[in-house]
C-alpha cells in the first residue's frame, strides 16, 4: 500500500496550520481593535472561507493563481507553478483553515476583561507590550484550541485540494482526495484503511480541542 498520502495530508496541514496561526492572531489582534462597520466587514471577509463551499474556494484560487491571471504570470515568470502543485495543497488548506484560527482566537480576546487593557495603558504600557504581556497569554487556550482545529480543518480538506492541486500520485494526493478516488476505483478496501486513519486522527483533535476549550474557560474565569 501506497502510505505517500497520509505522508503528504500531515506535510500540509502542518504547514498550513502554522501559516494559518500566524495570520490567524494578527488577524484577530487587528479586528478586535476595530469598531462598526469596518470591523463586520472585514470579519465577514475573514471567515468567508469557512461559510462557502471548498470548490468555490478552489475557484477563487484558481482565479487568482491560475497561468493566465496577474499573479499566476508573474509567479510564471519566476519559475514558480503554483496550480498543481504541493504548494497548492498547502494554500488550499490554509485558506480553509484560516478562519477557525482567527475566528476561535479572536473570540478569546473578546472575552478578557477591557478593564486590565486600559490599566496596562493608564501604566504606560504600548499596545504591542500589551499584546503579549496580557492578551496572549490569557487568551492562549482559544490559540491553541483554534490551531487545533484548524489543524483537523486542513487534514480533512477535499474540494478545493482537488480543484487547485489535483491527484497527483506522491505530490498532490491527500487522504481524502485517495479515498474518493478509491472508492471511485471500487477499491473499497482501501478506501476504508483511508477513513480509518483520517477518523482516528480527527477524533484525536475533537478531543484536544475539548480538552483546551475546557482548561480555556477555567483561565479565562480566572482572570
């Protein structure tokens, strides 16, 4: 059996899930500062991925990536083919996963008291200090609990993967883009051993992700 898909699947979501925590807090640190109607819109951007289905998604990429766009041409013109391509599995999966990130994270920032931010101001301290002196670490638990997530999110991706990187057999090809093709193939036996593994490791990160949002909420009560 052909193990290169689980190989690739935990490349990826590694990958995006790190990129995708990166943007994700300073995102969310972005919004969070931001009031009315800016604020709604450019949230309703950052969570749209979430909220449209993965073709779309993958069409929107292709739009933006493919040979004949802008951005696709100039990446050309470097030597860089992103569609079809490793690369694309990993901005297909950050592009999903994006969102949980930003989204879990961002409502624990929400939920720490206003009152120690504009005592940490009345003290001098700038808004970079207090980032990470006061909002980080009280709001640590939703980072985690977001990454974790978002980690499962990538794993488990499927349409947008396929549209903008393909199967490709040892470069391209997910757990999941394996298991709709076996079964496609009739090779239901191996499409089950797919399910399994992409089961158990979901189920792992369900549990994680209860595990953080619990001892979350006994931090966040804490402070």
């Amino acid at each position: 059996m052909d193990w290169s898909p689980l190989v690739i699947s935990l490349k990826t979501s590694f990958t995006a899930t790190a990129i995708a925590f990166v943007l994700g807090i300073i995102a969310a640190r972005l919004i969070v500062g931001l009031h009315g109607r800016v604020k709604a819109l450019l949230d309703g951007i950052l969570i749209l991925p979430m909220v449209l289905p993965p073709t779309v998604v993958g069409f929107f990429l292709l739009l933006i990536f493919g040979r004949n766009s802008p951005v696709g041409k100039f990446l050309l013109d470097l030597g860089m083919r992103v569609v079809f391509s490793w690369e694309a599995t990993v901005i297909a999966a950050t592009v999903v996963s994006f969102p949980l990130v930003y989204r879990t994270f961002r409502g624990s920032l929400e939920q720490i008291d206003p009152t120690l931010v504009q005592a940490a101001k009345t003290l001098g301290l700038s808004d970079v200090l207090i980032f990470f002196k006061i909002q980080l670490p009280i709001a640590w638990p939703g980072a985690v609990a977001g990454t974790v997530l978002g980690f499962a999110r990538a794993l488990g991706e499927f349409g947008a993967t396929l549209m903008v990187a393909g199967n490709i057999p040892g470069r391209t090809q997910t757990i999941p883009v394996a298991i709709f093709f076996a079964a496609d193939g009739g090779d239901m036996a191996q499409a089950k051993i797919w399910v399994l593994i992409i089961v158990a490791i979901s189920f792992a990160m369900v549990f994680a992700v209860n595990l953080f949002g619990r001892s979350g909420h006994e931090h966040l009560r804490r402070h």
